[in-house]
C-alpha cells in the first residue's frame, strides 16, 4: 500500500492528516511573488486564486487536530505577513494583518467546507452509501480498542456542529433544507 503520492500537486497521504498538506505547501512556495513589487491588491488576488486553492484542496476531508489549527493559522499569517512585506520585527497583530486584507481565518473557511460536503451528505437518498455510513450506529457488542480514541471526521463534524448549537441528527434536519443549511455553513466564514 502506498503511504503518500502526490494528486494534482497536492499531496494526499493515507491519514487523511492535514499535517503533511501543511507541511508540503509551505515548502513548494515561491518566494518571488511575495517579493515582488506587484501592488499588495494583486498579490491578495493571486493569493485567493492560486495558492487558497491549492492549499485547500481536498479539506473538506481533512481530519484537524489542535496542532494541525496551530500550524494552519501559522501558515495562514506567514502568507499574508510575506504578501504585506510585514517582518516579525514589525510587532503587527494577526487580528491586524486579517482586517487590513480584509481575509477570514483560514479554519473558518476549511470548517464552511467540511459542513458544506455534511449538508451534501445529509441530503443524498437514505440508500446512499455515504449516508448509511454517516447516520450507522456500531452494534450493541462493539467495543472501542484501549487507548486514546483517534480523531475521526465526524467527530471533527460534531465538534463543528457543537459551535452551532446542533447535534448531529438536528443537523441532518436542517441539512434538508439546502438554503438555510449554505447559510449555516457559510456564516462562520462571513463573521470572521
């Protein structure tokens, strides 16, 4: 079985972990764009469409640890810190640098879309493999193996869903109603 392989110039990895995407984009940048003298407006504009998409391919998928939120936040300031020509020296907030470019976080964006792929779920036919998957329950004799449960993604969804006061069977409800569901997922990516 292959552990790793590059997709699209993304690279996926058996976990589904979001760390080595992280890890892969920093290193595969060029730095000639943030150096440039492109006016700050082009740079954000090459920014949202090259660079956020490739970056976020696939992260609707992604399984997020708390290190994972870290890292991300920490690539997200770095790109817009190197877009602005901010130094660390410069002692600019990162609440500043995200009013001044106008930008959400990027876990907003990442959780609008995971929520996004659960309302699709949520609204395919009840004979739907992704469906039955998402709504199981484990049988009555099934027993979690010792140790720290690993981070799943609808774990990782019920945590998304916890900010919106829903659980998950709530949110398969309200997921039926497609307009009030985009708004859901999307007014997190808005507030920020």
């Amino acid at each position: 079985m292959v552990e790793e392989f590059v997709y699209l110039g993304s690279l996926i990895h058996s976990t589904t972990k979001a760390q080595t995407i992280i890890c892969a984009t920093m290193q595969s940048l060029d730095n000639q764009i943030w150096r440039s003298r492109l006016l700050n407006t082009t740079k954000l504009r090459l920014y949202n469409m090259c660079i956020l998409p490739i970056f976020l391919y696939g992260s609707e998928c992604w399984v997020v640890s708390k290190m994972d939120v870290h890292k991300i936040e920490a690539l997200y300031q770095w790109f817009l810190r190197m877009l602005l020509g901010i130094k660390w020296y410069h002692f600019v907030r990162n609440d500043d640098v995200r009013r001044q470019t106008k930008q959400p976080k990027l876990t907003v964006i990442i959780q609008a879309r995971r929520l996004t792929l659960f309302g699709h779920i949520a609204c395919t036919d009840d004979n739907a493999d992704a469906k039955r998957i998402l709504l199981a329950s484990p049988q009555g004799d099934w027993r979690r193996p010792p140790g720290r449960p690993s981070i799943t993604w609808l774990r990782t969804i019920q945590h998304d869903l916890r900010c919106h006061n829903l659980t998950l069977p709530e949110a398969v409800d309200m997921a039926q109603n497609r307009p009030l569901w985009r708004l859901l997922s999307m007014s997190g990516a808005t507030q920020s």
